[in-house]
C-alpha cells in the first residue's frame, strides 16, 4: 500500500475521555472514530486490523469443523417470547418497532435464531453433531459504554453454536472449540488465560472464559501456583462453601421496615457484623439486588438496584422498590445514591446473590441471601471475603489475583434454549429428541483494544505481528528532492510485496521526524529507512519496532531479518 494513497489520519492530541492506552491508541492512530456512545467506524487502517482477527478466527474454526453462516441482526420479539428473554434480557436489548408496530430487539447474541434455524433445518441424528458459526455485528445497550470498542454498545462477534445428540457430544465439541480458541489466541500473539467462569445470564453448565492479561482488565481472575485452578473471581468465590438453606425468617420481615440497623440486620441472620457470606444464586427473574446500608452519614438505608445483565445496575427508584416489597411508596424513607453506590456497583457482588444485605462498614461486611427463600444458616456463612491476592489455595498453592479482558467464552448451553423452543430431531429409533446445544464467543473487535492494552509503549502500539496492519514500514526520506531514492524505495516495495511481506510505502513525503512517529504509533513491526547516505553504502536502516535501537543493513541482511 503507498501511503500517499491511503487514507492515514494520526493525531498528538489525547482525547480526554479516554481512560485507558488503548482507548486513546485507537483514537490517536486513527484506527476508529466515534459516532455516538459506544458506537464506532472503523477506518481503513482500524479495518485492516480486525480484517486479520477475523481471519484467524475464521481459519481456526473453519480448521475446527465449524460451518460459517451468517444471520440477520434484526430478530423478531416473538422468537425471544418463546425462551422469555425478551422480558429478561433486560436493558441490555435494544427493542425497536417496524412501520406496522411489530416489535422486534437487534441480536445482543443469536440462541434464539439458530435454534429457531435447527428446528426447521435439522430433522435427524444424522446431521448431528453439528457447529454453526458466523461474525456478525452485534448490539447491547451496554449501561456504562467505555473504553472505546473494549465496550461498546454495537461491536463485533464471532459466535458459534452446536447441536448434539447427547451429553457426551456436547462435551466432546466443546473442548474441540476451548482447543480451537487456544489457538485463536496464540497465533494472535496475545498472553492470555482461560479460566473457569460462571454462564451468568446466558445461561447453561459448564463455561470457561478467555481473558488476555492486562492491568487495566475489567475482570478479576484468580489462578493458583499449586495447580491449573484458574477461575474468574465471581466464580472463585462461589467455589467456597455455599450457604444451606434452613426454615429461618423470611427475609421481607428484615427488609421492609426500614428503621432496621446493621446490627439488627445482622442478628437476625445470625451472623456477626464481621462476616461476609454469599450466595451462589443467579439473579432473580426480575433482577433486583437489594442492599440495606448503614451509609456515611450513619443513615441506614434500603437499596434497591435494578441489575441489567451482568454488566451493570442503576438504582431502583422508590415507587420501584415500594412495588417489590410491596409497601406504600414513603414508606421506606430516604432513597438516595449516597452511600449504597460502593456496595452495589460491585457486579460481581450484584451478579452472584438475588439479594444481597450489605453492612456496609468501611466495604468490609456484605451478606448475601436469597430473597424470599429461605436464609442461610448461621453455621454456613463461611468467613470469605472477596478472594484476595496471597490467599492460600487448597491445593497447598498461593492465589494469584490478575486483571483480564474477557475476550471469549465458551459455555454447554444444555437443552434449555432447544426445550423452550421445541427444537427436536429424530433419533436412530425414529423418536424425537431435544439436541444438547454448546455455545461460544469471541469478541473480534475487543480482542483488537486488548491486544493493544497488553502490546504498547510511549510512543504508540505494538502490534503482535499477526494482527499488524501492516508488517513492515518502508520510509522514503526526500522523495521529491531524490528521484534515485524513491526509485530505491519503490523497487524494495514491490520486491517484498512479491515476496509476501504486507508493506506500507510511506512516500507521503513527510519529515522524518513525523514519518517516524506516525509508523511507531501505528504500531508497524519492522521498519525500513530509504535514505540518499544509506544508498551510497549500499545499506538500509532496519529497525523493528519493540528494538532499542535501528542498525545498517544490506539486502540480503534485510531480507534474511524479514524472512
Ligand atoms: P462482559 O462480561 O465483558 O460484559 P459478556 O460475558 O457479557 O462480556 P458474552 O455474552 O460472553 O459477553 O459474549 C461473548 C464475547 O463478546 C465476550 O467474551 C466479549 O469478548 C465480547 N463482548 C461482550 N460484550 C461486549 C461489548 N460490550 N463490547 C465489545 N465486546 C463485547
Ligand atoms: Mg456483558
Ligand atoms: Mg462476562
Ligand atoms: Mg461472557
């Protein structure tokens, strides 16, 4: 590519409102621009980039036995009543109506879709096994929109789905597709981790996550020196003692009059302020956490958090929480944001208990119980905290806490999406039977902001080499004034280009200085340096861009180096 020809648009500037490297990488190399929250263009150059994801992706699951598809974004209501996420979806679905009122959602994830697809086209065992899988855009109305495309609101998605005669099968493709996925990310050069995680709202058994190493990482990810053990820390938790549900107190006496303190709180759980228990329940249908908290200004408080997803939560608002408990809104005195925010904006807290009774003295104490069900039984609360780094493991091992980007997650969806839908095919006795579904994802456009949050520098990033725009750089110094120097410049494109090396020919005639700058924060691999005084020794100037320093070499040296 001649770079006079493309269209590059770097900037010094940072942008203010982003928080982490890669967010401003993107935005200063000109890979993406923003349209509206969450919502992105990928530009020419940011394009050529999740060109190369998307191909390993495609690659591996092709290589995996996977047969690519592709599916409509805009799914009708009626397909997400049959498995009742058009209610419980929540937030996150974005719900739209066509010129006759109908209602339809743009595709969060596609469960629905494929299986409504299996149920027409697959009628025996013997289409089964079966992988189907596409890239496709994708929308959530993510709560809390950031960090560029690592959340955004319509992004892109590998995302796979397989039907299976029996257990046994679905077992066996879903360690085909973890092993695919390990592949993905090593040719894409990234340190990454997967990790036993919990199938939150999708829903299902067996689920690992795939995260790439990074400080700035939304997840906590807990893995032990003594073993393989790795787990998200969500899931790290849960594996402690669960709590044993007795015929205690139901939990609406300790809820509904506000007036109750901490401490009465915790004497009715029996528990002593200073435990922490939990509990390993998934959400409640309609989402609700609910924290009663003793705040800054010693006022306890009853909180209500609306939980969308596993994203994210807002706060319920009075005549909400009144609804649920079923009292007279004023009933419950002040609602206010003030104190409750550090509780519950936890979402792996909010995520794992339906609701969770936060004494909230200086962040230490929550308890979690199940509303409406019964409570835990005092002996059962096990003393945990939140998983911190130097726990000692129970395999004789240290935790290890580190920060990771969720990347891709496999999940066994079971029977539940084919059960609800009456998807069946026949067995070899001629019955019918509901196929075992596994589903798995990758987030193509995140992996892009990932790598570039775990491969970067002051002066821009640093692409893994798969997944450069391009690999190597050829800078003309002078082309205007030194006719014999882009003559030099452009033989040494062709000749690697000939020879399979992706190179960008920067002859857009800019100084040195700023054409340097332009290819490092680009991220550009290899570097090559057609200069007037390197022609007149015969050499180029090679320097690759994770090195300290650039050396003088000749053709063939140059080659050898890019081989
Ligand atoms: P997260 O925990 O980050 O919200 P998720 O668990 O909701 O992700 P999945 O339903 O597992 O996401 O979707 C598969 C993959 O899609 C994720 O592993 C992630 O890489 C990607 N993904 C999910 N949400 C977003 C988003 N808002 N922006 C970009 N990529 C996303
Ligand atoms: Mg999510
Ligand atoms: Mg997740
Ligand atoms: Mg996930």
């Amino acid at each position: 590519m001649r770079l006079s020809q493309f269209h590059l648009r770097t900037t010094k500037e940072t942008p203010a409102d982003a928080e982490i490297a890669s967010h401003r990488l993107m935005l200063r190399a000109g890979l993406v621009r923003k349209l509206a929250a969450g919502i992105y263009t990928w530009s020419p150059l940011g394009l050529r980039v999740l060109r190369k994801v998307e191909a390993i992706v495609r690659e591996e699951m092709d290589a995996a036995g996977a047969i690519e598809l592709l599916m409509p974004s805009v799914q009708p209501r009626e397909l997400w009543e049959e498995t009742g996420r058009w209610d419980k979806f929540g937030g996150q679905l974005l719900k739209l109506q066509d010129r006759k009122e109908s209602w339809y959602c743009v595709g969060p994830t596609h469960e629905e879709v494929i299986t409504d697809l299996a149920r027409h086209e697959l009628a025996s065992y013997k289409q089964l096994p079966v992988t189907f899988y596409q890239i496709q855009t994708k929308f959530r109305d993510e709560i809390r929109p950031r960090f560029g495309v690592m959340r955004a609101r319509e992004f892109l998605m590998k995302d796979a789905y397989s039907f299976h005669l029996d257990d046994a099968g679905l077992d066996l493709e879903y360690r085909n597709m973890h092993a695919a996925y390990t592949r993905i990310f090593t040719r894409l050069g990234l340190k990454f981790r997967a990790v036993q995680a919990d199938s939150g709202a999708i829903g299902g058994d067996a689920s690992q996550e795939f995260h790439v190493l990074a400080d700035s990482g939304e997840d906590a990810i807990a893995f032990s020196t003594g073993s393989d053990y790795a787990a998200n820390v969500e899931t790290a938790r849960a594996a402690a003692p669960a709590p044993r549900p007795t015929p205690a107190e139901d939990m609406r006496s300790v809820a509904t009059p506000v007036q109750k303190t901490c401490e009465d709180v915790a004497a009715l759980l029996g528990v002593p302020l200073a435990r922490t228990a939990k509990s390993i329940a998934a959400m409640t249908d309609e989402g609700f956490v609910l924290a009663l908290v003793r705040g800054d200004h010693e006022v306890n408080e009853i909180k209500l958090a609306k939980v969308e997803g596993m994203a994210g939560y807002r706060m319920a608002t009075e005549a909400e929480i009144a609804a649920h408990l079923g009292c007279e809104p004023g009933f419950l005195g002040p609602v206010g944001m003030r104190a409750p925010a550090r509780v519950i904006a936890d979402r792996e807290v909010a995520a794992m208990a339906d609701f969770i009774v936060g004494a909230n003295r200086p962040g230490e104490h929550l308890a979690g119980v199940n509303w409406g069900r019964d409570l835990p039984e005092p002996d059962a609360v096990a003393d945990i905290r939140n998983v911190v780094d130097g726990d000692p493991a129970e395999d004789g091992g240290q935790l290890r806490i580190v920060r990771g980007i969720e990347v891709g997650h496999v999940f066994q969806l079971g029977r539940k999406y084919a059960d609800a839908m009456r998807c069946t095919v026949l067995d070899e006795n001629g019955r019918e039977a509901v196929p075992a579904m596994g589903c798995y994802g990758i987030g193509v456009s995140r992996v892009v902001a990932a790598a570039i949050e775990q491969n970067h520098d002051e002066a821009g990033i640093v692409w893994p080499e798969p997944m450069a725009p391009w690999r190597v750089a050829v800078c003309v110094i002078n082309p205007k004034q030194n006719p014999a120097v882009i003559e030099a410049a452009e033989a040494l494109y062709r000749e690697l280009q000939a020879a399979g090396i992706e190179t960008a020919l920067d002859d857009r005639g800019l100084r040195p200085g700023p054409m340097f700058a332009d290819m490092e924060l680009i991220g550009i691999p290899h570097r090559v340096v057609v200069s007037e005084r390197g022609l007149s020794t015969g050499t180029f100037e090679y320097r690759a861009r994770s090195a300290a320093a650039a050396e003088n070499l000749d053709r063939s040296a140059l080659f050898a180096r890019l081989a």
